[in-house]
C-alpha cells in the first residue's frame, strides 16, 4: 500500500503552497504563504522516494525522521504524522515556517539531485503541526511523576524553551528567567510575523505554562537578580542567553544610523499592540524613508522586508559579496526582490554622511583568492566610491556573545577566545559543577534548529546530572 502512494515525482511536480501576491503581502505582516490544503499536503508528501539514505535525515540538526512522516501523510494518518514529528522536534511548526530548508533538508533531497525538483518538506511539517493544533493532537503537558529536583534556565529562546519541554515532562521543576516581557526570545522578537506569526510561539508559551513552566519576565540576570541567587536557587542552571551583542561599523554613531535587532524588536512590537515611543517618533520607523540595510544574512532580509511594509520610499541593501555568496537564504532574497528591495552586490561601507545621517559612503568590491573557510575575499576597487543617499541605515552585520562572566559577576565561568561559554559538547556541561550550557552562546550566531536540537541535548545531560547526584544521595 505504501509503495502505491509514494515514489510519485516522476508523475508529479513540486509544488509549493500559494504565495501571496506581493503588492498585497508587503501591505501587512501575515504569513506570505498560504496553508496546503489536505489533498495537496498529501500529494506533495507522496513525491517522496523513500530513499535508504535519507540525506533529507541525514542533515537535519535533529535529524527528524521525515520519510516516514511524509509517508503517513501521504496514507491520511496525519495524526501518526505529527507524532513521528514531534518525538524529535519540540516545535515542529516553528521550524516547518523558518528552517532554511532550502540549505538543509530539502537541499539535500535525492530527487532533487536528480533533476525533479525536492519533497517541500517545510511546508508539509508546517501543515502536519497545524492540523495537529487545529484537531486538539497536541497534548497538555502531565509528567507522570513529580520531582522534587528544580532547574532554572536563564533564556527563554528556542534552545531554553526545548529544554524546559524536555525536563517537564520528566516531572522536574522548571523556572525561565528572560529579559524581555513575552517568553520567546527571537522567535518572539527578532523574527517578522510574515515568516513566523506570533500566535503560533504564544501556542506553545501558553503549552509550556499550562504544563508547569514558571516564568520570570522582565528578569536581568546580574540587576534584578543575580546569577549566584539563581544558582542557590536551583540544583542545575541551563545558560541559554542566545548571542545579542551587534557587530559595530567605524563613525556609525549619526542619528538615523540604527541596529537591526532594535528596529526588528520594536516593529514586533507593534504587532503585539505595544505602545512603542520610538516607532511612534519615526527613530525606529522605515515609513517615508530611503533605507540602507547593511549586510547578507537572515536578519538583513527581515530588515529589508520589514522596511518595505513600513511604508519606505525605497529599500537597498549592501552586501561587500555577490549573490551566490551570501550567507541568507536565497528564498529569502526571492522574495525580497519580488517586493521590492533593490541587492546592491560587492559594495560595502566606508562611512557615513550627515547627522542625522544622509548618505552611506560606499566602496565597490571585486571577489579575490578564497579565504581560510574557502569563500572568495572581498577585495576593494579603488577610486570606485559613491554615496549611496540615506534617511535610514540598518546594521545588520551579525551578533557576537555578551561578556557574561562580567555582565552577571561570576567569577570561574570560563570562556572561549570568541566569548562563548566554553562548555562540553554534546552536554553542555561548563566548568561550575551544576551549570550548563545551550545554543547560540555556544556556538556562536546559528539557526533555531540547531538551538532546539542544543536544548534537547544538554536537558538530556541534566537529567543523568541530576540522577547521578540523587544516586549518590541515597546512598
């Protein structure tokens, strides 16, 4: 039966939900792309080929186990679907609307090596997830047994969000410190509506409550509350802070001259209904304006995208490589296009004019010999300067680790020479006995992916942490 409903992609082509027209999605902040309907979801799942390696598996950071669940979507058994789904990805909805699939799991799918265009996994995630809301699948949080054994995550992002799932459901005590007033962290705040609405993480923030989490909100770890209380506090401690610490450009101090996460925290804001003075004021405003976003990744395409719908004049962005080079998904800089955002390729900043700032000082670039992670270096054309007119500059150069150890006053956290928390891989265990480690202040600026599959690891570490020591106890 399950050979007649799959091995389709010679009959069948790819096909992805429908997209929004651009002139009517760049006018509010909903999701571009429409839901699959149940036939199609299941069409499209049937594309697979249910290869014996599936590569698809093979480079997902948590290596979900898609062949089978699209092959129970193909069968109708959706319900079946989300359970194979969720047994590996704590949020299975999240990552169907903004892993890059297009480097990850699709872009490494055997039919599309083969010329027939890859399974749109993301999109049948995203739909097996809603289904499973929508039809009351997924279920409340109720640990079987309680202990007595608590654990305080400072963070309250992808990665510590997946470990205070994990260790719930094993009946341990869970209290997530953040520094913002929502839990979410960049799910939350740095990622626009159109690619993530917000409804979709307060689901599972509601989930997480309901289940027992305890939050601490508008909690500053080293103000509010030291890093030593919450140590006293806890028998474990899971650091999962993310990196939020911006990139700085040379004479970037002009009004007008802004950083990416505070023009996308405030723009999300808005979206809550936040009563927000500085887009209020136009500081944090793109409407009416000539933008310049300045750099290539994921966070220079929200920026450009959310400009557009803010109602910009114009919205540019500079990037010192070329297209193909560029770190953000290429999905992403489709759409982009399609909406109106101008790539000005191989230039980068040389400065800036006016304050509050009128122009960006742009040198043109030319791709020399590869560097030491074998990408072509971007090299300077010399006497090809221009300015590029500016009311608005965008930052969005990439985010470096805060310095912990003297933000919170604890003394013995060691780090490595790029500021993330040294810890041990596959654990996250750090030199304090206790205390852990997750995500991006880890590895450095990465995907949600890769945070939800660093939660669920180092949650895995405390739960032997916290039975060993129990063990030894009863001894």
């Amino acid at each position: 039966m399950a050979g007649q409903k799959m091995l389709k992609f010679t009959a069948l082509e790819r096909e992805m939900p429908e997209k929004r027209p651009p002139n009517l999605r760049k006018q509010d902040f909903g999701e571009i792309y429409a839901e699959f309907a149940t036939a199609k979801a299941a069409e499209q799942a049937s594309r697979c080929s249910q290869c014996g390696v599936p590569y698809c598996q093979a480079h997902c950071p948590l290596h979900n186990n898609i062949p089978d669940w699209l092959r129970l979507t193909a069968e109708g058994r959706l319900e079946e679907a989300y359970e194979i789904s969720q047994a590996t990805n704590t949020f299975p909805e999240i990552c169907g609307r903004i892993c890059p699939q297009d480097r990850l799991c699709e872009g490494n799918c055997v039919i599309e090596q083969s010329g027939h265009g890859t399974v749109t996994i993301g999109s049948v995630e995203k739909y097996v997830t809603d289904t499973a809301f929508d039809e009351g699948w997924v279920k409340p949080i109720r640990p079987t047994v309680e202990r007595s054994e608590s654990v305080g995550i400072i963070g309250a992002g992808p990665g510590g969000l997946a470990a205070a799932d994990m260790l719930r459901r094993q009946g341990v005590q869970v209290t997530v410190y953040d520094r913002y007033d929502r839990g979410g962290g960049l799910l939350t705040y740095g990622i626009p509506g159109f690619k993530l609405e917000k409804d979709v993480v307060m689901k599972r923030m509601d989930q997480l409550e309901d289940g027992g989490v305890e939050f601490v909100l508008n909690c500053k770890v080293g103000e509010d509350l030291s890093f030593d209380a919450i140590r006293g506090k806890h028998d474990a401690v899971l650091i999962a802070t993310g990196v939020y610490k911006t990139r700085e450009l040379p004479e970037s101090g002009a009004d007008g001259i802004v950083q990416a996460l505070d023009f996308l925290t405030v723009s999300n804001r808005k979206s809550f209904g936040d009563d927000v003075p500085e887009f209020e004021s136009g500081e944090l405003n793109a409407a009416g304006k000539r933008v310049v976003v300045i750099g290539g990744g994921d966070t220079a395409m929200d920026c450009v995208r959310t400009s557009i719908r803010q109602g910009a004049e114009s919205v540019k962005c500079l990037y010192r490589r070329d297209r193909a080079n560029m770190p953000g998904s290429q999905r992403e800089v489709q759409n982009a296009e399609e909406e109106g955002v101008e790539f000005v390729w191989l230039a980068a900043p040389n400065g800036f004019e006016g304050d509050p700032v009128t122009g960006v000082k742009v040198q043109k670039m030319r791709l020399g010999a590869p560097d030491a992670t074998g990408r072509q270096s971007p090299e300077v054309i010399e006497g090809a300067d221009y300015v590029e007119p500016a009311d608005l500059v965008i930052k969005a150069l990439g985010f470096s680790p805060e310095d912990l150890p003297k933000l919170w006053g604890v003394d013995g956290l060691e780090v490595t020479r790029w500021g993330t928390i040294k810890a041990e891989f596959g654990t996250g265990a750090t030199n304090l006995d206790g205390v852990f480690a997750a995500g991006d202040i880890v590895r450095g600026a990465s995907l949600v992916v890769w945070a939800i599959r660093d939660g669920r690891d180092t949650a895995a570490a405390i739960l032997d942490y916290l039975n060993e020591a129990a063990a030894v106890a009863a001894e």
